[in-house]
C-alpha cells in the first residue's frame, strides 16, 4: 500500500493530475521523483526523526517531496502559503525543519525567509528560480532515482491552534517500520469511504492544509488517482466531477455555499452519476444548506468530526444525518464522553466538554503546559469542543474551542490578531472573534475600544484594517471593525468574549449558527 508498488505494477497510471494546467504525473514518475529527492534529503545530513518543511501552491511537486520525506523516515511539515515571512519563520523553527522547499510563486516573502532563516535552514526553489535559494529542479537531478538503504516510514507534522496565539505542531511518534506498511488512515478510509484502486478524488483545497494532504497520498497508497485543483471555483469544480468521472470528493461548507448559489442551470448540467461519496469536514455546516446538497446530489454526502491531534473520530452519512440532524455521527474510532467543568461524565443530551479516550498518543510539541491541559488525569484528550451526546451516541456540537475562528475551512486565531491591535497607539482594549458569514462560515470581527471614543468611525475603522493588514497575513485580520466604550471584563481581567459572540450572533440562547 504505497505509490512505490503502483509504480511496479502499473507505472503509466495517473497519480495525480492538476486540473488547472493538466499535467498528469504517473506513478513511475512519482516514484522516480520521490527517489531522487529522498536520496537529496539524505546527502543534505537527515536522518530519521529529522524535519523538512514545504511552503507552496498547489503544483505538481508537492507530492513528490511529501513521499520522499515519508520513505526517508522524515517529519514534513506543510504550511500555508498565504502566511508572511515571519509567520513561516515560526513554524520552520519551532518545528525544527532543516530544509524548506518554497515554491517561486512565494517570492514576495522569500528574501525576508531567507534573511531570518540565515545558513541554519537549507533552502530550496521549486517550480521556478529565487535568489538566494537552491535550484530544487536541478539539484535533485543530480541524485540517483534509488531506493534509501535505510527506508522506514516518516509522517506528516502538521500545526493547529494554539490559545497562545500560535499555532502548536501536533507530534506523533514515528512509528519506525516500512514505509509500505497500511496507516491507521488508510484503513479506515476503505472500510468508511470505500476507497480502492478505481477511486478518482478531486480534492479542491490546498493541500498544506491535513485533511487534503492526508487523503490525497491515502488515495495514492491506494493506486486511485488524485485531481487537484489549483485554486477552487464552484463552477470549475462542477466541471471536474464530470470530465474526470470523479468517485469521491473532499469539501468544506463555505464550497457547498459557493455551488448552491451558482445558476440553476449551471448546476443541472453536468452529469454527476460516477461521484459516489462527497465528504465534508473542517467547520460547521448549516443545517439548511446540508439539506440543499442532500436534495440535490443525493444520499453521497458524509461528514466526519474529528482534529489533527488524531485523538478520536466521529462520522455520519446522509441517511443517519436526517434522522440526527445537525449531529456529526457516531464515533468510527475514540470513544467520546461529556465531562462538567469539574470532570465528571455527562448523561445523555447534558452539554460539556468534549473528551475522547482510547485514541491516537499525541502531544503539542514545545508546549508541555497545552498538552497537560487537554487531558484528564485518566488520560482522556480534548479539543477544547462543547457539545453532547444523544440516547444513540450521536455526538453533536454546541460551541467550537474557547475563540477559535474558522473562516472557509482555514483556523484562525485570535489572539494573535488582537496582541497586534492592542499595540496600536490609540487602541486601549480589543477583542476578535468570529461573526457568521454567509460565505466562509464566519469572517474576522474585532470589537476596539479606543483611548478616545470621539475618534471612531470609518476613517478609524479603514485605518485599523490597513495597519494589520501591513503586519499580518490578510486572512487574520478583521473584515469589520466597531467601537465601544467599553468591553464586558470581570474585575479579574477575564474578558467575556462569549457575549460579544452571541450578541452578534442574536441568537442569546446558542452559541453556534
């Protein structure tokens, strides 16, 4: 179960196609590849249990790199590339990444990278030429296209929130085998999602994100065969699924929005008859729009509940769904329990943090503190999620973690959005959180209260934007600004960002749309 069998046994058969340019890359290409730059890691000094880091678009040598570090017993960290120069310098060293693969699209923040990053990082230009950076290209042409003589499996070593403000890495222990060996992963998608050697996915995001990346090199172990899109267009996308004959799909709730509000007749005209199981994840779906996809492309649609710590994992279908509405399923593998604030278990229907035991061994690395809170003393984890569960073992959520906003499937925190207002020379308290948005789910909302209250409006609103934007990568700054004269604090200093939510919300009694 690895592209390297495929490669064997069928090495003309597409791996990966990118739906934009339709460069098709075969197995025996990828495993060629993945060789070269595996043996490339090698000479560079990586050894097993070392880092490499990837910051790119969506091209044609993601997965190359993503399979080299896999095969080399390597942690490959992905990173979004609409973050700035010293958002990725955070991740590259916390991590502890050696080597960095950027792609040339990225060159606005590659002469600052490469200035923070010094001689301590390898750096590498794919897909075009940086100043300052290694030719990737040419430099891997130079190594042999031969298996390691010491192969074993590496993983990924993905980043998610942080209440700090940043993003906490999400390390899990090599497991030291053959990189061949079936992933827990791999598994479960064939027992769940029926996916095989005729699978056809389209996955629609960018892959630094983990649910995209760790489908897509599961379809690939699989010997199926990945679409990629370079950027997502609702449109486009509904092209796709018929030209490719496409079985199986990823999806975040924002895209579901972006197809319903398309044309009756654009949507009616394709023909969806091959596409078999349409998953989605990554942020709440409305009810009223889980329907609406339900009508129109059948019972295909299944959602899954579950983080990248990996320490449980709830799904449900669309018949379950209408039967449970507005629940995330049942769980496939965790078991899930309620517990009050004081840590006792909850019956049925009672709300409470959500814990799971029984999961996947995790730890937030660098961060002993975070990883002490999110278990119990039985060792039960959590994501910081409020919900319950029904008779039927349902699980259902009814608020999110603590101030986590999720805006298009992509999480973003706050807190380091309001650490940069807060500095701002006529900003006295500030407070960020998200808003419904009947696009991405939810959009970036800052509440300020100014040193002088005579000063707001939109001159101030539009200045406040701007100065965020010149310092922050533009999804975490706020899309909206308003003014009061005083945020609701404890006397301790607690803010009480819950009622600024449900206030803007109007809905007093919940805490989710």
């Amino acid at each position: 179960m690895h592209p390297s069998h495929h490669a064997r046994s069928d090495p003309d058969r597409p791996a990966y196609i990118m739906a934009a340019s339709g460069t098709v890359v075969t197995y025996g290409e990828l495993e060629e590849r993945s060789l070269r730059c595996a043996q490339l890691l090698r000479g560079l000094g990586l050894r097993s249990g070392d880092g490499i880091a990837i910051c790119m678009d969506n091209n044609p040598r993601y997965f190359e790199i993503c399979w080299a570090a896999q095969r080399s017993g390597l942690y490959y960290t992905a990173i979004s590339n609409k973050l700035t120069a010293p958002e990725v310098d955070y991740i590259i060293r916390d991590s502890g990444a050696r080597v960095l693969f950027l792609s040339a699209s990225e060159r606005p923040i590659a002469g600052d990278l490469a200035a923070a990053l010094g001689d301590e990082v390898e750096r590498f230009a794919v897909d075009g030429s940086i100043d300052g950076y290694h030719d990737y290209e040419t430099t891997c042409a130079r190594f042999p296209a031969e298996a390691l003589s010491d192969e074993s499996a590496g993983t990924d070593f993905l980043y998610s929130s942080g209440t700090t403000g940043r993003p906490k890495g999400i390390r899990v222990a090599l497991r030291g085998g053959s990189p061949e060996e079936m992933s827990p992963l791999t598994q479960l998608l064939a027992s769940l999602y029926g996916f095989d050697r005729d699978t056809i996915y389209l996955s629609p995001a960018p892959l630094y994100h983990a649910a995209p990346l760790r489908f897509s090199m599961s379809v690939q172990r699989f010997g199926g065969t990945v679409v990629v899109m370079e950027r997502f267009d609702a449109a486009w996308a509904l092209g796709l699924l018929e030209h490719y004959r496409v079985t199986h799909s990823q999806w975040v709730p924002t895209m579901f929005v972006r197809m319903l509000k398309l044309p009756a007749a654009e949507r009616e005209r394709h023909d969806l008859s091959h596409h078999r199981i349409a998953i989605h994840a990554a942020a709440p779906c409305p009810q009223d729009i889980k329907r609406a996809m339900i009508d129109w492309w059948g019972p295909i649609i299944h959602e899954y509940y579950a983080g990248s710590e990996g320490n449980g994992l709830c799904a449900i279908n669309s018949t379950e769904w209408l039967a449970h509405p507005g629940s995330v399923g049942r769980p496939v593998f965790g078991v899930p329990h309620i517990l009050d604030d004081d840590g006792h278990e909850l019956p049925a229907g009672a709300e409470g943090t959500i814990y799971f035991s029984d999961g996947v061994e995790f730890v937030y690395h660098n961060d002993p503190a975070k990883t002490a809170e999110s278990r119990t003393p039985q060792g039960w984890t959590t994501l910081g999620d409020i919900g319950f569960l029904d008779a039927d073992r349902f699980l259902y959520l009814t608020d999110r973690k603590a101030n986590m906003i999720i805006s298009g499937g992509v999480n973003i925190y706050p807190q380091e959005t309001e650490n940069l207002l807060i500095t701002h020379p006529r900003v006295l308290d500030v407070a960020v959180f998200g808003v419904p948005d009947p696009d991405f789910g939810e959009a970036v909302k800052a509440v300020v209260q100014p040193i002088d209250m005579r000063e707001t409006g939109p001159a101030f609103e539009r200045e406040l934007i701007d100065w965020c934007r010149a310092r922050l990568s533009h999804i975490k700054c706020p899309k909206s600004i308003d003014f009061t004269a005083e945020l609701p604090r404890h006397a301790t200093g607690k803010l009480y960002k819950r009622l600024l939510r449900d206030r803007y919300r109007g809905l007093p009694d919940s805490r989710i749309v």
